[in-house]
C-alpha cells in the first residue's frame, strides 16, 4: 500500500515501480505455490522481469527468479542463469542458493529416474542413468559444502541412497551387454 501511495506522488520513480512489482512478484508467487495455480506463477515471473528492467542491477529480482525456476516450474537451468545474474549484480551467493542448486539437481535426477521406472528398458537408459548419476552427484556435492545448513544432512544421506540405486540399475545394464 505504501508503495502505491509513492507511486501516486510521483509515477516516474522507476525504483518505487520496481519495489511494487517486486512485491507483487513474491504476493503471486506465494499464492501461486500454496495453491499450484500456473497463472499466479506466470504473473510471479512476469513481474519478477518487470522489476529488473525497471532497476537495473539490482539482483533481488534474479534471487525471486531463480526460485520459480528451480521449485515450481523445474528448470534448474535457468535458475542456475538467474543465480549467476544476481552474484553479477553484487550479491554473494551463499548456502540458502547452494541449497537451491542441490535441490535442484536432486529434482532434476528424480525426475530421470522416475521417467525410467516407468519406461524400463527404454532406449538409452543407460545415458539417462548416467544424467541422474551426474545431477546426484552435484546435488551430493552441494549439499557437502553447506553442512549443517538447513536439511543439508538428512539430504545428504538421501543423495547417497539414490546414487547406490542408479549404480545398482547400471551394474545391471552393463551386465546385459
């Protein structure tokens, strides 16, 4: 409300534009998560762009980003992307975004292995076994480097768990050939 009040003082201040449509990212967001409505998350990234255009350098933004990306709409690469541009405009990635990272790589190789649970023998299970193993793999690392940060700990053992079963499924493919 009290940004709507400045911007009724003066509707040029693009700083004031940006920290409003920042907000009304996070309020879309919020309620886009609690209730899994797309089109709240749409709006979240929409605004998100619309405060970083309007504020350059400022990495807030980059950080609202990253979040949709990695846990909402699982595109760690473009999360990822978001992360870089924030710690380009001078914000100092630290565990809470290392945590996101891992989480997103620990998505990223269930979603792999879940798609081959379901599609056994599927034409280059093996390579797709070999992708998981890699997201593991740096989710495992990630997660290394923040313990005991947040879940860091109970992740890492699930890390580990799912890293033995994909070594498991590739010990059984290679024996077939």
């Amino acid at each position: 409300q009290y940004l709507s009040w400045a911007l009724e003082l003066d509707s040029s201040d693009r700083n004031v534009r940006a920290y409003k449509r920042y907000c009304e990212a996070h309020i879309d967001r919020i309620n886009g998560e609690a209730r899994k409505q797309s089109r709240r998350l749409n709006d979240a990234l929409l605004k998100f762009r619309e405060a970083a255009a309007l504020k350059h350098g400022w990495p807030d933004p980059h950080l609202g980003l990253a979040r949709v990306y990695i846990y909402d709409l699982n595109d760690l690469d473009r999360g990822s992307a978001e992360l870089q541009q924030a710690e380009k405009d001078g914000y100092p990635l630290g565990n809470r975004e290392k945590a996101q990272m891992a989480d997103g790589f620990r998505n990223r190789g269930d979603h792999i292995c879940g798609e081959l649970r379901r599609l056994r023998t599927l034409p280059g299970e093996m390579e797709h076994l070999l992708k998981a193993r890699q997201d593991y793999e740096e989710a495992l690392a990630l997660y290394q480097s923040i313990f005991p940060y947040g879940d860091s700990g109970p992740n890492i053992q699930l890390i580990q768990a799912r890293i033995e079963r994909v070594e498991e499924r590739l010990a059984e493919l290679g024996d077939r050939r």
